[in-house]
C-alpha cells in the first residue's frame, strides 16, 4: 500500500490536467493537446521519476468504492478524460483515438535507459499527438 503521498500526487495529477483545460479555454483538440504537452515539460525536466509516477496505486480494502476504482486501475480516469474530450471533438472514432493516445501516453511515460531518451521523447511528443487527433477529428483543424 502506497503512502498518503500516492493521494498528493494523484491530486496534483488531476490538477494539472484542470489546469491543462483551463489552458486550453476548455476546447477538446488543444485540451488534449495540453495534456500531452504536460507530459513532455514534465519528461524533459531534469528531476523526471521514470515509470508513470503521476499515477500511483494505491490499495483499500472497499474495493467496490468508487475512489478505490479510480485509484487501483490509475489509467481509467485518464481513459476517461481522454475519451470525453475525443467525443467532445467529434472524432471520427473516439474509441480509437483515446486507445491510441493512451498507448502513446504509456509509451512516452515508461522507463527509459537515459534522461537524454526521455528528453528526445519530449521534443517529439506535442507534434506527434497533434498529428494523430488532426487524423481523427474531421474539420478545418482535423483530417
């Protein structure tokens, strides 16, 4: 079981993402964009935990209780922010989408051999998911 720690990060996890949407005046393609773009400020800076630290698990005993849900599969909320905002922007197919982009997510947050990985991720992350929601959401901005 993971300390009261695990609770602080996935509070500040959630706050960055509100922060993301407020950056983005709440628009689904640039919210989604934000949110990447979060995960490379944070891969690229120098005191970077690799493993997915933003989202630790942490176990209780009701298992059945929301929050626990929320906290023992870590993924699901972000799933789920990812899937809305998909739908929100009318994506083509938003369950493909928000699967694509949390494969990518995964990728770009797990272990790397060097800072200098991480960092080259990081530089390539932004574009790469503006190219693949562009693919995904039909209109002006999209495919």
């Amino acid at each position: 079981m993971e300390s009261n720690g695990g609770c602080c990060d996935r509070d500040r996890e959630r706050a960055r993402w509100q922060e993301a949407g407020h950056r983005s005046g709440e628009e689904p393609i640039q919210y989604l964009l934000e949110l990447f773009i979060d995960v490379a400020v944070e891969l690229a800076s120098d005191g970077y935990q690799r493993g997915q630290p933003q989202l630790p698990v942490v176990a209780f005993t009701a298992e059945e209780h929301p929050v626990t849900l929320s906290r023992t599969n870590p993924g699901q909320e972000f799933r789920a922010l990812l899937m809305r905002l998909a739908v929100a922007a009318n994506a083509v197919d938003a369950g493909v989408l928000t699967d694509t982009l949390v494969m990518l997510w995964e990728g770009a947050t797990s272990n790397f051999k060097s800072s200098s990985d991480s960092r080259r991720i990081a530089q390539r992350l932004p574009a790469l998911v503006d190219h693949i929601v562009k693919s995904y959401v039909p209109g002006p901005g999209g495919a």
